[in-house]
C-alpha cells in the first residue's frame, strides 16, 4: 500500500483498502480500517507531499545543545541574561563559518550608531526645552477668558481661586 500512496496512485490505495475491508471478519476491525481509510483519503495531499521532494533534515536540536553547552555549561559560572545572550549569538555565528572579529566589529558600528542617535535625540529634546525656558512665566500663565465679560461665573470662580 505504502508503494501505491508515495507513486500517487489514489485509485490502487482505494481498491487495496476496500478488498481488506471486504476480507475483514470483524465489524471492529471493519471500522478501524474505514476510519483509517477516510484519514488516508483526507490528508492524500500531505502524505504525497511527505514523499515528494527531498526534504532538508537536520538535527538542529543537538547542534544547539553541542553549540551552547559546550561554552555556558561547561565552565561553572554565572550568566546574566545578556550575557547568555551575546555569547549564545556569538557562538551561532561562529559554528555558521562567521568571524569572531567581524561579529564584533559589526556590533561596534551598531553601538556607535545607536549612540549617535541617542545624542541627536538628546539634542533635539534640549532645543526644544531651550525655546520654552526662553518665554516669560506671565505670558504662559495669561488667561484670555479672565479679561472678558461672558461666562461671568467661571471669571469670579478663577478669580477667587488660587489660579
């Protein structure tokens, strides 16, 4: 059957599970195989898919553990979140055939940047406070509405308040 379902033929697989069923003694068993037989016909496009391309294996699982065991765990000491971090990356790109050096020169170029930024942003923010600290309190604080003569309540309220 295995056979008939990796070459794709739907119609050998639906023949060869019928003939079983017919053959089958038992209604147990008679119900087993149509169950099975409906699960094979419903996922027909994924189970050729299984057998259709080479797939890529791996056994990235191991790798990672061989990768990061071999550094973090067999050296006992502590490690800070960042620090288990930055090493584990390190080490992904060194067993992937990248530089060590190249790696920290990259992450040099990202600090620097990320400091320029942060200054320009600090600069930007200073201006800003700059143009504010300029202007005279009493402007800021000048109330229009107090001046005029509709809305008499809310005029004596703020008078009277500690506005």
């Amino acid at each position: 059957m295995w056979r008939y379902i990796r070459r794709g033929k739907k119609k050998f697989v639906i023949e060869l599970i019928d003939f079983a069923i017919e053959i089958t003694p038992t209604e147990s068993k008679k119900k087993s195989m149509k169950d099975a037989k409906r699960y094979i016909l419903n996922n027909w496009e994924g189970i050729n898919n299984l057998f259709g391309e080479e797939k890529y294996r791996c056994s990235a699982e191991g790798h990672i553990s061989h990768i990061l065991s071999d550094r973090l765990s067999s050296r006992p000491m502590g490690w800070s979140l960042i620090g288990a971090d930055e090493m584990a990356r390190m080490r992904a790109y060194k067993a992937n055939g990248g530089s060590i050096k190249e790696y920290y020169r990259n992450q040099r170029i990202e600090k620097k940047n990320e400091e320029r930024i942060l200054e320009l942003d600090k600069r930007v923010v200073n201006r800003v406070k700059r143009t504010y600290n300029n202007i005279d309190p009493d402007i800021m604080i000048d109330m229009p509405y107090i001046t005029k003569t509709e809305g008499r309540w809310l005029k004596n309220m703020l008078s009277n308040s500690s506005f």
